[in-house]
C-alpha cells in the first residue's frame, strides 16, 4: 500500500472554523480553510515529483462544512473526480513524519530516509464519501491507542 502524500512548502496543521461565531451553527454555513501550510492524503497515485500550483487548482476549491454532527467535513475535486476529506490526528504521544528518500532508488531494502517535516494533523480524502472510523487508515491509527492499553502493566 502506498501513501502518497502532498504538501506545500510546510507540514503545519488545518485551521478548523471558529466555534465563536454564531453564524457557524448550521450544517449549510461554508468556511473558507487555511490550507496554505497543509498535508493532504489523496486516494491516488500522482507520477510526478516537483513544485504544482496547488493553491491554484486545489486549495482555492475546497469548501469546508459542518456535518450533523458538528464534525467538520471537506469537499473539493481532483482532476472532475469528487473529494470528501476529513481530518486525521496522530494518536496521543506521536506524530506523523515526513520522510525523504536519500538515495532515490526505490528499492525498500536499500533505502536512507530522512525525516524533513514533523505534524500532527493532515487531510484525509476519500472519493464521494467522506472518511469514517471504517476506513482502513483511521482504523490503523486507533491500533496505536489500543496497543497502549493490551500493553499496560
């Protein structure tokens, strides 16, 4: 499984809408995210390594929204396909590591990785449907929390 992820010049986290303002407390209401700093984790595999104008033709499309449930969701587009997007977060105690490839060989055995960013939060998309506890990724990083608790002394 490969993960491919995306990001701008830094590793730094989403700003989520402010839950002080009053007009934020319908499901209908679209945010406009700080996506200038962010990671995001796309369910496809881009065969291209170098410098995109993601603010143009990604950034500047997404809207952002309260579900139901007062969770935020994310809606954008990738190439006519349709993006849901969700924020994942590292399980307490970690963060995720943004890793370079030293010798750029590919080969897994033979690889020296450097760590360039550290984060603890990146956007998650899905196609049509919005990321859930199910999905494979959030289920993997719950395995964090539930290690800590078959491992307790």
């Amino acid at each position: 499984m490969a993960i491919n992820l995306h990001f701008s010049s830094r590793c730094n986290s989403l700003e989520e809408p402010s839950n002080n303002d009053e007009s934020n407390s319908n499901t209908s209401n679209t945010y406009l995210p700080d996506l200038s700093n962010s990671i995001h984790l796309l369910p496809c595999f881009i065969d291209y390594n170098g410098e995109a104008a993601v603010e143009k033709y990604f950034h500047k499309y997404i809207s952002v929204t309260k579900n139901s449930n007062s969770q935020i969701e994310y809606t954008g587009t990738f190439r006519g396909y349709p993006l849901k997007g969700g924020l994942a977060s590292s399980p307490e105690g970690f963060s995720f590591a943004l890793m370079k490839d030293l010798n750029g060989s590919g080969d897994i055995e033979s690889r020296t990785l450097k760590e360039c960013e550290r984060f603890d939060k990146f956007t998650c998309w899905n196609v049509s449907d919005s990321p859930t506890s199910r999905d494979s990724l959030f289920k993997a990083l719950k395995w964090v929390d539930i290690a800590k608790i078959i491992h307790e002394d």
